[in-house]
C-alpha cells in the first residue's frame, strides 16, 4: 500500500508536532510516523520525569533542613520510592497523552505507528506501507550511550531512561559520568536516601565547564556525602553476589546498583539514511546546514539527530527556524541561535555563552565580574548562599560573551541575559537596567560594574 503525502515527520518528539500543526495550519498533508513514544526524550525520559523526581528529592532535602528555618518536625524523613515513581509516571503519562491528542485531532495529520525506514529520497516503508513527500523531516532523537567497557555487558547496568524503573531507593547507586545526566541523578538520589558514587573519566566534572564552576559543584554535591572520583583511566565491571564490582584504576567498589551516564548516540543507525544518501558524520549525527537541510534536497533533520543542540528547547527552535523559512517567507539561521542551558542540581546552574577558558583562546581582552551568592540577599534570605554569578565581557565592544549563574534560582536568572545577548544589547545597557528587588536578576548589573579585566 502506497500513499503521497506533502510532507512526512519521522519523530513526535519537541521538533516533530509543532511543525506538523504548522505544515497542516498552511494546508499541507502531513504523515507523522512514531515508532514507540509521542513526546519524545523530554516528556518520556528527560526534562519532565527527571526534574519530577529533583523537586521531589529537594522536598525531602528541605524537610531534612526544617530546623534552619524554625520549623520544628518530629520523627524522620521518609521516602515512599513507590510514591515518587508514580508522581513522574503520571507527569510522563499526561504529557504523552496530551502530545497524541493534539496530533490525533490535527486536520491534515495522519499518525502513523511504526519503525520508518527509507526506501529512497522520497520514500519511506513503516510495515507495510510506503510512504511518499517531496519533503521529509527527521526529528528522531538519541539514547544513552553504553561504551564498550571491560565487562560493562556482563552485569545489569542502568541508563537515564531505565533506571525511571526503580521504585526503590538503591543502598548504592554507582555513576559512571560526571556530567549532567549523572550529577543529577546523583544528588537526586543521595538526597533519596542512597550511598552514592559518582566516577568521571576526566579531571573534573563538567568538563567543558570553568574549573571554578566544576570545583563548587563538586563541592556542594561532596557537602551532601557524594563520593566523587575524577580522573579514573580504567575502569573494569563484574558480578558479585547480588550486586556489582566496580574496579576504577585497581581500586574495587561495590554497588547495588549501576547508572551509566556518559553521553547519548543519535538514533539514526536504522533509518536507511545510505538508501537516501543522507550523510551522517562518524558519530552517526545528520549532517545539516545553517538552516537545518542535509545535504539531500527536500530532507531536513531537527533536534538532537543533527547535534546540533542537545536540549529540548534548541529542538524547538529549530522547528522556529525551519517552519518560519518555509512558511514565513523568512530567512533564519541555526548560527544566529543564542543558546543557554541549565544543570539541574540543586542548587542548578544556568549557563549561556562562553566562559573564561573559552575567552582567553579567542585572543582577545575581556571583562569578568563574579560574585559569590553569599553576597546575593535572595540567597541569603533563603539560607541558600551555594555558589557564584560570573558574567564574561568584550573589554573593546562591551558585547557580552557570557554567563553563568551557579546558585538559587540561577536557571531563571540567566535568562535575562540571555535575552540581552539574543537582541544584541551591550553589557553596558544591561547594566542601566533597573531589576525589581529583591531577586537574583537585580545583582546582574553590579555583576556588570564590577567586572574587572581578565587578560586576552
């Protein structure tokens, strides 16, 4: 069975539905193909069952901390790990839910259920059907990464989408990587109750961070009883009893359990892309221009398949960027693209730009004013003084290079900065602003009278 669509989406995830509701408001047929879950990463497995279970790990932290603010409770903190399970299981189910209602609903859409394969540049077989458009997007995404470490297949490993599975707290939770995905669920679940080691390959954590910013996470998460390795070369994996045996440079640690978070693969290995003559780079990421295009007439790629964007909302805008090319008669850009982003411990960092590692190689004279949040009232008034804001500036132009915001609050904050960068705005007019107090946002133009010169 055949049929011809104008336009077929590969992917219900945070680019693919909102251009279909684009695509058919212009009055084109759309085929939506997905093959296991609508919504994607973000709904299913990242942002919202994750940042679920954060606000349910910071409560029990905070009530742990009732004293501090003179609130007297009696007995202990407990955790119903059941409880919190189905809290995110619900968020997860709504949100899915509400993604397949809108699609099913959307005149013009045909959802398609099914694994899409290409049959050539125009064509795509889900079962038993061809599929045909002169254009086709692909919004298919990526899954953890599991490297072929000495006997990591031989035991029961844990990856960002499984361990959502638990429904109770690990006596010993081991993390291999420690970068977003791991540091999250690391202070997640010590907060939870569980012992928890965290193992990074490299010198520090975060490694594309500032050291200053990965030397205060490590801090705050060690300050909550994390147990943190860096600069581990080897690490080797084996059963023992129940449990797992983790030997890091000669050293064995055993654990109960075993998260593996060391990056994510995209999920384009059986597309068929060589039957289109897609191009992918040796990583498997679709090759993609300034405005989202392969390198095959009428085929883009959007989201985390293109790596261009790891994040749910750089997914989001480059469904902006293509439906306002081709609908809007407009003419946007992935490198006109401002991106920030946000480490969700407690507590998170936000982040945008460059930072000071990356300025000193562009050569260049620059600014940077840091304050510790010990010197922010929000921070103190909360009795959450963790941290520092840092801002990076054009010493010449006064264009603002970067920030980041490691405190209270610090993924909100940041995006006022964002904001100004996004405009093109001068440190110097962010600094006349006059910002509402008292908040985190109000100290940004101090940040900015302060910044003193760093070098270049």
């Amino acid at each position: 069975m055949s049929r011809r669509f104008d336009a077929i989406i590969v992917g219900a995830g945070q680019a693919g539905p909102p251009l279909a509701g684009r695509l058919t408001g212009a009055g084109r047929s759309v085929a939506l193909v997905e093959r296991k879950l609508f919504g994607g990463t973000c709904v299913n497995t990242g942002c919202m069952p994750t940042k679920t279970l954060v606000a349910s790990a910071r409560a029990a932290h905070m009530a742990r901390r009732a004293a501090d603010f003179g609130v007297v409770l009696t007995g202990g903190v407990g955790i119903d790990m059941a409880r919190v399970k189905s809290r995110a299981d619900t968020v997860i189910a709504n949100a899915r839910h509400g993604v397949r209602t809108w699609l099913d609903g959307m005149d013009g859409c045909t959802v398609i259920e099914g694994h899409a394969r290409f049959e050539d540049a125009q064509t795509l077989r889900v079962g038993e059907e061809r599929l045909t458009a002169p254009q086709i997007f692909l919004n298919v995404g990526a899954r953890a990464a599991v490297p072929d470490m000495p006997g990591v297949h031989d035991v029961p490993y844990l990856t960002n989408t499984s361990i959502l599975g638990l429904d109770r707290v690990p006596p010993h939770l081991l993390i291999v990587g420690g970068s977003y995905i791991g540091l999250e669920y690391a202070q997640m679940y010590r907060r939870f109750g569980a012992r928890v080691t965290v193992v990074e390959k490299g010198p520090y954590l975060i490694g594309h961070e500032d050291e200053d910013i990965s030397t205060t996470v490590r801090g705050i998460l060690q300050g909550e009883g994390i147990d943190i390795r860096t600069g581990i070369a080897d690490l080797a994996f084996e059963r023992a009893g129940e449990g797992i045996r983790v030997t890091a440079d000669g050293e064995r640690i055993d654990c109960s359990h075993l998260l593996l978070a060391v990056g994510r693969v995209p999920n384009t290995g059986d597309l068929g892309l060589d039957q289109a003559g897609v191009m992918t780079d040796k990583r498997g990421y679709i090759g993609v221009d300034d405005e989202l295009r392969t390198n095959v007439p009428g085929i883009w790629a959007l989201g985390d398949c293109n790596g261009r964007g790891a994040f749910t909302h750089t997914s989001y805008n480059d469904f902006e960027i293509v439906a306002a090319n081709l609908l809007d008669g407009e003419h946007r850009r992935l490198s006109e693209r401002v991106s920030g982003y946000a480490l969700y411990i407690d507590p998170p960092l936000g982040r945008v730009g460059i930072g000071e590692a990356a300025a000193r190689k562009r050569g260049r004279p620059f600014l940077v004013g840091k304050r510790p949040m010990s010197r922010v009232g929000r921070a103190v008034e909360r009795d959450e003084t963790q941290g520092f804001m840092k801002v990076i500036i054009d010493a010449g132009t006064k264009a603002i290079l970067g920030a980041a915001i490691l405190g209270i609050e610090g993924d909100e904050a940041i995006h006022g900065i964002i904001d100004m960068m996004t405009v093109g705005a001068t440190a110097t007019q962010l600094q006349r602003t006059v910002p509402i107090h008292p908040t985190v946002s109000e100290l940004i133009p101090t940040l900015i009278a302060e910044a003193r010169a760093a070098g270049g």
